[in-house]
C-alpha cells in the first residue's frame, strides 16, 4: 500500500514537471489497477487440495488456468479456486467452485480470460474449502 502511494507521488509529481503541449488537451490519466473485489468463500486454505495447476498465457497473450482439486477429506467437501495473474498484489483475480467432490475424488477446473495487470506477470492461486 505504501509502494503505490509513492508511486501515485512520483506521477504527480513527473505530470507537474512535465509542463503542456501546446495543444491544450491534457493526456488522459493512466488508469491504475485496482485491488482485488474478489471475496474468497468461508472456509479454510487448502492448498494441499490442489493436485495440479498450470497457468499460461496463448500465443495471443490470453491467460488461462487449469488444474485438479482432490478432496482428502472423510466427507463431501466444496472447493473455490481464486486465481491472479499480477506483477504486483493488486489486480483482479478471477474464481470458480468445484461442487461437491467426494471423498479421495477429484476434479478439474478450468479458468478462461484472467485478467492481467503488469508487465511481467505471474499466476498466484488461493484454494479454499468452503464451510457448509
């Protein structure tokens, strides 16, 4: 949070010393990216339930991820897979449930179309097994 407080000082501060074009059209702001509105499910982490995970871009420069959530669990269970592709903690993560996976079960998930923020980013993936 204190990073991009100083990066929104040094902007500032670079646009002041900038002075005009002539034109007398100011260039419009570059949006920066916003934290994440994504609210994890109730539960508990789980990210040993995560079997496998791959995340990538295409040769487009769309990002997607696929992997295998597995219940360990004696019971039933319900999984939601967060997923960020960033160069930075703030961005939008994209997320999905895998629905009732039965006990030593598993299942595939796929998430299309994440969005990116950065240059360099990379995948960060949050499982969480919801509360019933």
């Amino acid at each position: 949070m204190l990073r991009r407080a100083w990066v929104t000082v040094l902007m500032v501060a670079v646009l002041a010393a900038c002075g005009g074009t002539g034109t007398g059209e100011e260039p419009a702001p570059s949006p920066e990216p916003e934290p994440t509105d994504v609210t994890l499910g109730e539960g508990e982490a789980a990210a040993d339930a995560l079997e496998s995970f791959t995340c990538r871009a295409d040769g487009e420069g769309v990002w997607s991820a696929t992997g295998v959530v597995k219940n360990t669990a004696p019971t039933s269970e319900s999984y939601q897979v967060a997923v960020l592709v960033s160069d930075t903690e703030a961005g939008n993560a994209k997320t999905t449930t895998v629905e009732s996976i039965q006990p030593d079960e598993a299942s595939t998930f796929e998430i299309a179309e994440l969005p990116v923020t950065g240059e360099e980013p990379t995948c960060r993936v949050t499982v969480v097994r919801l509360a019933r």
